[in-house]
C-alpha cells in the first residue's frame, strides 16, 4: 500500500523539495508523475496553511 504524501513542517518541505529533484531527473514514468504531483499537492497544501496562519 502507498503511504500518502503530508508535509506538516518545514524539514518535511525540504524533504519534498529534495525528493521532487530526484524524481526531475529520472526517466519519465506514469509512477514518477504520480509522485511528482503529490508532492507538489503536499507542498502547495503546506504553503497555503502557512499563508493562512499569517494573516
């Protein structure tokens, strides 16, 4: 089973954006894809929550 993609601090944001370059430069597949967006999901989640928190 897939464990979802959460990032809830900012080490985990950088953990994503780490694994989002590894998976940049290796062959396009269907499941690199499929990660690529859920971590972009994950972090765009995460930078909403910090917007919100500051206003």
């Amino acid at each position: 089973m897939k464990q979802p993609i959460v990032v809830h601090t900012e080490e985990d944001y950088q953990r994503a954006q780490e694994r989002a370059q590894e998976l940049s430069a290796s062959p396009e597949s269907p499941e690199r894809d499929a990660e690529l967006a859920a971590l972009a999901d994950a972090m765009l989640a995460f930078e909403m929550r910090l917007d919100e928190a500051e206003e």
